[in-house]
C-alpha cells in the first residue's frame, strides 16, 4: 500500500478538551501513513489524557514545559519547530485558538507554533456555542489570514450532550487533509540514487581539473525524490551545498570513486538519476607530490578517459534501474539529447542548454526540455527546486509506466 505520508515528520499538539482522547488515534493513524510523530501538549491536555499515552504511541517523549531545562535542552521549542514538516494542533480548544490568534508564546504550544516556519494546520473542537460566539469566530478570522490551515469541525452530537457544529473533524478525514496537503507520495517505497555536483581529477597532490558544476540540480531532485517518499541516496563531487534533510550523502571527488561508489549500491536502486557532472577527462599519472615549476613554458599532461558511468549502469545486464541522464549541451540542444538517449538507453534524458548563463551551471534557475519514449516536454525557466519537483513528477510517471508495460 502506498504511504501517503512516508518520510513526514508531523508534531502532533493536543489541547484541553474532551476530544483530546482521539489524538491517541490521530497519532496510530498518522503513523500508519508512513508519518513520523512527535507530540506536544498543553497542561490542560494532560487532565484528558496522559503524556505517557502519547509517549508510548509516538515513541518519542511528550513535549510538555516550555521552561523546562532538561527536554529543552534535548530538543527545545525551536529546533522542535524546524523538526517538523507540518504542525497539527487536535483538537484545538476555543482557548488555544485566541491565544494562537494573539500571538502570545507563553506556553509551548504556541511558542512552537510562532518559532514555526512549516504548514500550522488547526483542528478546532469545542462545546457549539463556544465555535458559534463572535469572539470565537474572529479569533479563527485572524489565524486564516496568517495561513494556518484550518480543519473545520463537524455537526453532530457532542460530549456535552449537545448537538451542532463543534466535534472534532472524523480521525480519517484528518489524516486524508494531511496527506493532500503534500505535494505528492509519487515515489513512496522507491530507492533513488542521485549523482550531483563536479569530479575532480587529481593533477597532484594540490591540483586538480575540474568544472563550474555547482551541484543545485542534483541537491533539487534528491530533496523532491525525498519529498516525493522515495529513500534517496545522493552521491556527491564536491559541492558548498547542505545536504537536504533525511538524504543520504556519499561523498566523493574523482569520476573512478562515484563510479565505485554507484556500482556498490546500484543493485538497490529503482531509479538511478545521473545529475552530476563527471569529468571526461582524467591525469593519466597523477603526480605523488607537488610538480615544481621548473622555468619551462610548458607542462603537457596526459589524459584519459574517465568511465562513463551512465553508460556502465545502462550496460548493466540483469536488474537495471529506471535510468535518467542529463544532457548539458551548448548547441544543437535536441539533436544532440536525443543521440545520448539512445546510445545510453536511457529511459529519460533531460536536455539544458548551458551555453544561456542565466540558466548555467551556478544560476539558481533552470529551463529543460525531458525526452524519452513518446515523451517531448519542454518546462519553461523556474527555480531548480521547482524544477526538480515537476522532474520527479515526470520520473515517477514514466517509471510506474515502465513497470506496467514490463
Ligand atoms: O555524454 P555526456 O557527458 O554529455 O552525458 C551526460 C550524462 O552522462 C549525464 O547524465 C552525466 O551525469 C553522465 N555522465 C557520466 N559519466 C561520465 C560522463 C557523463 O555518468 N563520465
């Protein structure tokens, strides 16, 4: 079964309120998607239901003080904010949802929900008339208009025993919102290797030859492969980029070691995404210490050819990965693509034209057109994040479809 929340990490905060009992199922039903939780609550929360609960089922600790030095000092408001890929605040009560609405960071709940950069998604349950009131109604205007995300609760019988608007949204149409609010689980149970950046080959000992490869395609695809629920192993030349979180860095510098290093994992691997760009050529004999200059005007060295290392993968007799390589191409941008498509039998080919340095190899912005089998799809210049996204969109596509026609 898909995941639709493979590799989400989700902070679960609980509010006082009867209903405070179903974030227990919140959480299960969240990890069933595949979510990783951590849990928040309120003092009032703890009067419903215990912390302990919650600990055992998200098998993490309760976040519970925002003043106590021990949990944070293992992982406190802030770095529990940036944990998280989505806050889920259910239920939420009419309390919580006026001190979110003002602002306030007097508890942790709502320090967490101010320090947070990701998606705050609000799941308001309380008594009908409480939701009904004005105060009520204006506190949950001024959180829509600062983009939380707001889970309306459901008509129904209530605790109180009375019946109208105020129960908390069903535990299932929660975790359905949830997962929508992702982009996409296109590559959930997929293992994608991605190689990215430059090589280098050694000269000697301080030397090298080199390219202007800045690495960010290649981080792109790997961080939206990740975001797309693949498991994603990124093997890297040397780059000054981070490594985008829960991706799995290999680094190395020569064309011979990211070979090597692909060849170790490749038998793993369903979709093998080949960014980086490889040095053609390497130092026959690279020198074992430093070459002196010794007043000669010139210094001839000798070059190979590196392994090319898309071609070995495509090569690759028995279980070969859905395969995509780049073409980065001066002129003749198509022509010249679609040659390597077929002599790598590659299943897809995504062809830049670097020769525009508004979209080269250091600019933040890219245009490619991707080619493959009845494929010709040009995505006009955008971000190389946002690039990398539809890329991934297009590779599982073409990949699920590879599988269903064998
Ligand atoms: O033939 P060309 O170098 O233009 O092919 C580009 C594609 O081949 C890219 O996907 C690049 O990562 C890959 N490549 C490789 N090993 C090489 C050269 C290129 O994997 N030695």
């Amino acid at each position: 079964m898909t995941k639709r929340l493979s590799n989400k990490r989700i902070l679960l905060g609980v509010t006082g309120g009867i209903a405070a009992y179903k974030s227990a199922e919140i959480c299960r039903r969240l990890q069933d998607e595949g979510a990783e939780i951590r849990t928040a609550m309120t003092s009032a929360a703890q009067k419903f239901i215990t912390p302990l609960t919650l600990q055992a089922l998200s098998r993490n600790p309760v976040h519970l003080d925002l003043l106590d030095a021990q949990t944070e000092s293992a992982m406190g408001h802030i770095e529990v904010a940036r944990w998280a890929d989505l806050i889920l605040i259910a239920p939420a009560s009419a309390d919580f949802i006026s001190r979110l609405a003002q602002g306030r960071s007097d508890d942790l709940l709502t320090a967490i929900c101010l320090a947070a950069d990701c998606k705050v998604v609000v799941a308001p349950s309380m008594n009908r008339s409480m939701w009904e009131k004005n105060a009520t109604q204006n506190n949950m205007g001024e959180i829509q208009k600062r983009k939380i995300k707001i889970l309306n609760p459901d008509e129904g019988d209530q605790a109180c025993g009375e019946v109208g608007v105020g129960r908390l949204m069903e535990v299932r149409n929660i975790v359905n919102a949830l997962s929508e609010m992702f982009e996409t689980h296109s590559l959930s149970g997929k293992q994608v290797l991605v190689t990215a950046g430059p090589t280098r080959e050694a000269i000697d000992p301080v030397r090298y030859i080199s390219n202007h490869s800045s690495g960010k395609q290649g981080y792109a695809i790997a961080e939206a492969a990740m975001e797309a629920g693949a498991a994603v192993t990124l093997i890297s030349g040397p780059t000054n980029l981070p490594v985008p979180a829960r991706v799995k860095i290999v680094n190395v510098e020569s064309a011979d070691e990211m070979l090597e290093k692909t060849l170790s994992i490749i038998e793993s691997t369903d979709i093998f995404i080949s960014v980086a760009a490889v040095a053609d050529f390497k130092v026959e004999s690279p020198a074992s210490s430093k070459i002196k200059k010794t007043g000669e005007l010139k210094l001839s060295l000798e070059l190979s050819k590196t392994p090319d290392i898309l071609l070995e993968i495509s090569k690759l007799n028995g279980r070969k990965p859905f395969t995509v390589g780049f073409a980065a191409e001066t002129e003749n941008l198509i022509k010249n693509a679609e040659k390597k498509l077929r002599e790598k039998d590659l299943d897809l080919i995504v062809a830049n034209n670097v020769s525009d340095p508004t979209i080269g190899f250091n600019s933040d912005l890219n245009e490619v057109t991707v080619l493959g089998h009845q494929l010709h799809k040009t995505f006009p210049k955008s971000s190389k994040k946002t690039l990398a996204r539809n890329l991934v969109v297009v590779i599982a596509e073409k990949c699920l479809d590879s599988i269903s026609y064998g």
